[in-house]
C-alpha cells in the first residue's frame, strides 16, 4: 500500500520530463504544477488543493511528465502506483466523477485557448502550428514534436518553415528510434540523455542529408538527386542511406520523371521491404501512375495505403484518402 511522503517547501516532486511512474494526491501542505505556455513562452501556475490528485494522466497515458510539480510549503503526499491508483479508482466512483470534472476542466480551458488563438488575426494558421512543434522540440518531447510537423507537412507542404519543419521530424525521428533500438519504455527520451544520437544527426552523412532535403525545398531538384545519390553510394549509415534513397525518388517525381521513379522504388522496396517511410513510397507510386493517366492503378496504391496498420489522423493515410476522393469525382 502506499506511504505518505514528506517534502519540504521549496522541494520538487516531480520534473517536467521525468518518467511518469506514480499518481500523487495532496494530503495536506501545498503544491504548484508549473508549465510553460506553448504561445507566450510564459510560466503557467496551478495550484494543487488538499485532498486533490496530480500527476493522473501523464501516469495513466505512460508519457513523461508534463510539468514540474513544486511543493510550496511542507507538505504531506500520497504517491500510488498506477495499479494501486486503478483498484482505489474502482472501489471510490467519486474519485472518477473528480477526475472528470478535472479533466473537463482542462479541456474547456484549451478550447477556450484554441479559440482565442484562431481569432488572432496576426499569426498564420501554420505559424501557429510550427510554433507548437518549434515548442515541443525545445521541451525534447519528441513523440509530440514528430506528430505536430508531420501534421505541419501534411497541410503545409509548401509552408515557408516546410524545410526546417523536415529538419525537425528528422531529429525527433531519430531520437524517438534510438529510444526505440535501446527497448526503453519511454516513446520520448530527453534529448540530453541520447548523446550518441545527437552525434549522429551532426555527423557528415547527417548535415549531407540535410542539405540535399534543402535543396528539394529550393526546387533544385537535379542537384537534391546528385546529393542524395551520393549519400546512398557511400552506404557510410543505414539509416541515412535508407532515407536518402526515398528522397531519391521523389527527386525522380519532382522531375516529373514518372516511369523512371516507379521503377526506381520497385526495384529499392525488394532492397528495403520494411521502410520507415514505406507508406509514402506507395503514395508516391500512386501519384506516379496518377500522373500517367493510370487512374486505375493510382487507386489500387492509394487503397493499398488504406490497408496498411495505421491511424486514420496519420498524414499520409490522409492524402491518400484525398487522392482517392479527388479521383472518383
């Protein structure tokens, strides 16, 4: 069962980041959870009452903590384990209603937020949404980080941060996979805790990548198919290998080389059958014989797409939903 806990005024309970493990109910003193606002970069304070609970949905989520919890005077808390939570849960239904009322709470308070920032007339739809991204990675939250460019991608393909934005979900993208390879429960890691990421994404193969994704961004498209060819032809890195020679073929597509990249990606998924960006590639093909004229076997890959195990917000399941749309009518 759990124990009361002691923290002294001054003390934190918990990190902004920390692995999310516990659920804490105050018994007596005072805590503050202290968060940064994603648009003014300024500190945004609450205040725990005696007898409430904290720290419940970063806990029953399994992502990091989401704020720092701060005690402002001695103060008495009950930690419980999220099993423990869940029977204690189960056995008190006001418990649950108080968690509704809660988390209502907060959800009316981010619509109210949204809304003021849809009214702002000075800050572009997608300004707004790569900020937010722009925050998360700053935070080194990178799950959310790579959800929220990828989003900036979707709808913004043409965005005047689209090539930093790429930049970003690469980084994020990598950190998330190096979490991955580790087996650490965690889907986000602090960046500072991955050193041997963060010299990856730096090293030569990386800022090489990087450059030629830059050049895609500028519409060079030859010299982007000259760097990425280079990259994948010293093979230095699989992992920049793999994704140099997706761009490949998109180079292939921006140069409205349509028979040659569905060659190409034919021949390079017999290479890599279990691409990260294997969904894109199929979009791609379809996009390739859509162009040709080939309706027909532009849906069949669109279709294809939709099979795949995905969510039905992901970007790309999203376009081609589009695509299939825009093609029956």
């Amino acid at each position: 069962m759990p124990k009361p806990l002691q923290y002294h005024a001054g003390s934190l309970v918990y990190f902004q980041g920390d692995v999310a493990e516990h659920v804490f109910i105050l018994q007596n003193g005072k805590v503050s959870l202290v968060h940064q606002d994603i648009e003014t970069k300024e500190d945004v304070r609450e205040q725990v009452q005696s007898g409430e609970f904290f720290g419940v949905k970063s806990a029953l989520g399994r992502f990091p903590r989401e704020e720092n919890a701060i005690a402002l005077a001695d103060s008495t808390i009950m930690a419980f384990t999220v099993p423990e939570f869940e029977r204690l849960a189960m056995a008190n239904t006001r418990i649950i209603m108080k968690m509704l009322r809660v988390f209502s709470g907060q959800m009316r308070r981010i619509h109210t937020r949204v809304s003021s920032l849809m009214e702002e007339k000075k800050l572009k739809p997608d300004e707004g949404l790569y900020n937010v991204g722009e925050y998360y990675m700053k935070n080194e939250r990178f799950s959310q980080a790579r959800y929220v460019f990828s989003r900036y991608l979707t709808y913004y393909p043409s965005g005047e941060n689209a090539a930093q934005a790429l930049k970003h979900q690469e980084i994020a993208e990598a950190a998330l996979a190096k979490a991955a390879a580790s087996k650490d429960p965690k889907a986000s890691i602090p960046y500072r805790a991955a050193p041997a990421v963060r010299r990856k994404v730096q090293s030569d193969t990386a800022k090489a990548y990087y450059d030629a994704v830059s050049l895609i961004s500028q519409e060079k498209y030859q010299q982007a198919y000259f760097a990425f060819k280079k990259i994948v032809d010293a093979n230095e890195d699989p992992e920049w290998t793999a994704r140099s020679a997706y761009e490949i073929g998109r180079c292939m597509f921006f140069l409205k080389k349509y028979d040659d990249s569905i060659g190409y990606y034919t021949n390079m998924l017999t290479q890599y059958p279990r691409h990260p960006y294997l969904k894109d590639v199929v979009f791609l093909l379809g996009q390739c014989y859509e162009r040709l004229g080939k309706k027909g076997q532009a849906a069949a890959f669109y279709t294809k797409i939709l099979s795949m195990q995905a969510s039905s917000d992901d970007g790309t399941v999203i376009k081609a939903k589009r695509a299939l749309k825009a093609l029956e009518g």
